[in-house]
C-alpha cells in the first residue's frame, strides 16, 4: 500500500513538472521547425484545403489545420494575428502532449512489471523528453499525430488482450484519425496489421481472422474517402496519393560518398553503419549549412540519438539557435547520461524480437499473448525501417529526425522495460543496477529541465 502511494505521488510529480515545462515553453515560444499557420491561413481566407502546390507545408493531410482553423474562426482570432494564432495552437499542442502522457502512464499501469521502479524510470523518461517537449510547444501536425498512434497502438495492445470490439474499432479510428493528421501514421497502420494477424493465425479463431483481414481495408477506405488527407485529389492530379515538399533524390552507393545540397546520408555504409558520438560530445549541435558541418550530421543513428536527446541540438528555429559554445557543457552531459537508457531500448528490442520468434516459430501458439502477439517488436522495427528508408531516399539531413519515430513510444517503454528486467533477472547482485540506473535517469531528468528550462529563458528574453 505504501508502495502504490509513493508511486502515485511521484508520477504526480512528474506530471505536473513535465506539464510545466511544456506550457511554459508554449506561451514564450513564437517560432516552429515548419510553417503550419501558413496552411491554416489558406483555408481561413480561401475556404478550401489548400493542395501541394500551394505552400510548402501544404502537402500534408488537414486535419491538424482544419481544426486549427476551425478553433481561430470560432474565437474570432484574425488570419494576420499571427501571435494570437501561434501562442493558442501551441498551447492546444502542450495541452494534447500532457494527454500523451496521460494514456501513456495509463498503458504503464497496465503492463506487470516486476519491480514499481522500472515503470516509474520508463514514465520519467518519456515524460521529460526534451525531444517530445520541445514538439509540443510548436505548431506542428507531430503532437496529434503521435497522439493518435498512440491511442491507436493503445487500443489495440487491449484488444489483443481483451477482443472487445469497441477496442478494435477505437483502433481503427485512431489510426484512421493519425493517417488524416500526417502520412507517417501508416507505418503504425502496419505494425498493428501484423500483430492483429499474429493472433489471427495462432488462436484461429473466426473473429480475429476477421479483424485482421479487415482491418487494412477499412483503414484504407476511410483514409481515401476523408477529403481532409487529400489522397484521392493527390492521385487524380498527380498520379499520387502523398506528396512531398522535397525530391527524392539518388540512391547512395554503399561505400561511395555522394553529395546532395544539405547532406545528409553520403553513403550506406556511413549513414546507417556508423554511431559517431565521440564528434557529437566534441560538436553537440547541429549546423544547417551545405558546407563546413559536423562530421555527425550525416551518420542517421548520431542523427536520432542527439535529436532525441536535447532541444538544443537542432540550432533551429531561428530563434531557438544558440551562438558560440552556449548550452554545450549541458548538452555533452545529456549525451553522456542518455547512453544507458538508450542501450537498454536496444537491448531490450534485440531481447524481445528473440522471444517473439522463438515462441513464433517453436509452436507456443499459447504463449503469443505474453509477447502481445509481436505487436511492439513490429512497431519498433518498423519504425527503424520506415527512417532508415526515409533518410536514404531524401538524403537531406532535415529528414533525419526522431520525432518521425515517436509514434512508437509506447514501443520504447516497453522494450526499455524488458532490458531492466532481463538485466535484473540475469545479475546475481542486481542491486547495483537499479541504483545505478536510478540514479542516471535522475539526473538525466533534471538536466532534460534545465534544457527545456534554458530554452524557455532565452525565448522570454527575446519577446
């Protein structure tokens, strides 16, 4: 009992801390890493979607700037008040990312954990992410786009599980809803299809062979229909359903470096083969120059670990850039910290993926549910296919981002909570680690803060 106290102050704690920072941020921020209000602007003054020829954001689905507009209509909120437009949407963002962590303690509470630590570690990390902060408190489509995956992922973890279908059909309009909100959500689409047609194959049973079947169908059908993705306008008028604001450009060799005007991926071999950390502590922020940047800037790993990592690494926008070598002491130290929960995902991904397949392909039909049918190994490996193509097609640095596998969080949690408990399990002295991992993320915490906090206190003084 004292237990289960100790543990709901301290996820109060959290909470309210983290929603601290991501309100605060929001009210003193002016600026994004894209011009959304641009679209939204469009359909204030126009009264019609805007499509990809129209603006530079203009190629994604609506429903962000829909409801955007929606909202600023309603208020009375004027099309050139751009400062109103801003503060409210961001605020709207900081308030959907406090609903994010909301269902993901929810989806924490839910999981059997054997040590209270782990969940609370797990819940912490996400909930101080400077990475999943900092997107929250910009007008971005990001937040309610990883809301919905997660919803969605969430959804269908419990359908899983339970075979209500309430859960099934929460499922799929989430994941319908993340699709109009931004392309990316597809890969989410397709994990949960893997993962429905696990339990499908293993329990067989008519009902699961019938969700999993329907599923892709459905999702598809209601992605196409909705006028707010534009699919079906893009096709007719371009001959493709999505489109894009930069050209692909040509596939890299594997050893051979070839350059683009941003580089990012030069090679195979030195975009997906490499972790450059050493130059990330030496350099720990990035450059949007076409020359003289940072050897780090085009290894995609270096990329999504230091994104993931400090608000600051990005130099961008404008006025979220820093000069000289401020911030940098605080950034190598984030750097520094974070590799033991970062490990610890990728162990824990290596970890469950062996005991999904072993169970798999060993005939333990009955023990798929103790794996949730493959669902957050799919999300995880999905998601690192999805970026590793994505990077190798543009091969622009800027699309060499975490946050476009943030739909996977909750994948993250659990994979992380995997690695603590295999770890524990498999150390005669176990002890140690969990202090030593406490201790880390403590401090890894409070220096999440201070970044958000510096960031915040440089944009306050700029207003």
């Amino acid at each position: 009992m004292q237990k289960n106290r100790t543990a709901q102050f301290l996820f109060f704690v959290i909470f309210f801390l983290s929603t601290l920072l991501r309100v605060t941020l929001a009210i003193v921020n002016r600026e994004a890493n894209d011009n959304h209000l641009e679209v939204v602007g469009i359909i204030m003054q126009e009264k019609r979607l805007p499509g990809i020829d129209d603006c530079l954001e203009c190629f994604h689905p609506k429903l962000f700037h829909y409801i955007l507009a929606l909202i600023f209509e309603t208020l009375g909120i004027e099309v050139n008040d751009v400062t109103s437009q801003t503060i409210l949407a961001q605020l709207l963002n900081a308030g959907l990312g406090t609903i994010l962590i909301l269902i993901i303690w929810n989806f924490l509470q839910s999981l059997s954990i054997e040590n209270e630590s782990l969940r609370l570690i797990a819940f912490s990390l996400i909930a101080f992410n400077p990475n999943l902060i900092g997107i929250n408190a910009q007008v971005t489509n990001d937040t309610l786009a990883i809301l919905f995956a997660t919803l969605a992922v969430y959804s269908t973890c419990l359908f899983l599980k339970q075979g209500r279908g309430i859960q099934f059909l929460a499922g799929i309009l989430s994941i319908s809803l993340g699709i109009a909100t931004k392309t990316n959500i597809f890969v989410t689409a397709f994990a949960i299809l893997f993962a429905l047609f696990v339990k499908a194959f293993a329990k067989q049973q008519r009902v699961m062979f019938y969700s999993a079947a329907l599923f892709l169908p459905i999702v598809l059908t209601l992605s196409f229909l909705n006028p707010l993705t534009q699919y079906r306008t893009n096709y007719q008028n371009f001959g493709s359903a999505v489109g894009m604001n930069k050209p692909k450009q040509p596939f890299p060799a594997f050893f051979e470096k070839s350059y683009v005007v941003r580089p990012g991926i030069v090679s195979i071999q030195d975009g997906i083969f490499t972790f450059k950390f050493i130059n990330l502590i030496e350099y720990p922020r990035l450059t949007n120059n076409a020359e003289g940047y940072p050897a780090h800037r085009t290894s995609l790993w270096t990329q999504i670990y230091a994104h993931a990592n400090s608000v600051h690494f990005d130099n961008w926008p404008i006025s979220w850039s820093t000069k000289g070598n401020e911030n940098f002491p605080l950034t190598r130290a984030i750097y520094l910290l974070a590799v033991l929960p970062f490990a610890m995902i990728l162990l824990g991904a290596v970890v469950s993926l062996v005991e999904f397949l072993q169970i798999l392909f060993g005939n333990f039909a009955s023990s798929l549910g103790r794996v949730d049918y493959g669902l957050f190994d799919a999300l995880f490996w999905s998601h690192v296919a999805f970026i590793i193509l994505y990077a190798l097609q543009f091969r622009d640095f800027s699309m060499m981002k975490a946050i476009f596998v943030y739909p996977a969080v909750l994948a993250f949690a659990v994979l992380f909570i995997k690695s603590g408990s295999a770890i524990q399990r498999n150390l005669r002295e176990n002890k140690w680690f969990l202090a030593t991992l406490s201790f880390v993320v403590i401090v890894l915490v409070i220096l999440y803060s201070m970044d958000i906090y510096t960031l915040s206190k440089h944009l306050y003084l700029l207003l």
